[in-house]
C-alpha cells in the first residue's frame, strides 16, 4: 500500500489533490478483542496507539503535505528495521 500511495501521490502533483499514507501499527481498538488477540499486558497497552491520537498524527500529516506519516515511535522504528533485516526473516 504505501508505494502505491507514494506513487499515486507523485501523480496527483499539480492536481489539487493530495494523498497521505498513513500506516497506523497496532492501534488499540475493538477489533484487537474479535480478533481473539490479548492486549492485556502493559507492554501491549503502553506501545499501543488510540485511533483518536492515530487520527491526529494522519490528519497532521495530511494537512502538512506529507504523502506518508508512520504513526509512533514504535511503529516508525519497526518499518525502519524490518528494511535493514533479511527477507526471510523479515517474513517469519
């Protein structure tokens, strides 16, 4: 999704439309629960963004032009390090 959105947002340019990605990470919502996942331990609740401050940090972001936005810290050092590891790694 986000080289798509990149390369979208390069060819909107001069179109008046603007497009931002926004990759959220783990989010703290209901969906986690359905989901069947456990987000009980402090360390899931403490690296878990709320969708209001993901929102914020998106819509930031979009108002300031920027095609993609990584939301948190957390998030933003897991995307940096999954491209420095070994495919077959990054995979597993």
């Amino acid at each position: 999704m986000l080289n798509f959105g990149e390369a979208l947002a390069h060819e909107l340019q001069g179109s008046g439309v603007s497009l931002t990605v926004l990759s959220p990470g783990a989010t703290a919502t209901g969906f986690m629960e359905v989901a069947g996942q456990d987000t009980s331990s402090p360390l899931m609740r403490w690296l878990m963004m709320t969708s209001e401050e993901v929102a914020r940090l998106g819509l930031g972001a979009m108002f300031k032009g920027r095609r993609s936005i990584v939301a948190g810290w957390f998030n933003a050092f897991n995307a940096y390090i999954v491209r420095l590891m070994p495919r077959r790694l990054a995979a597993w």
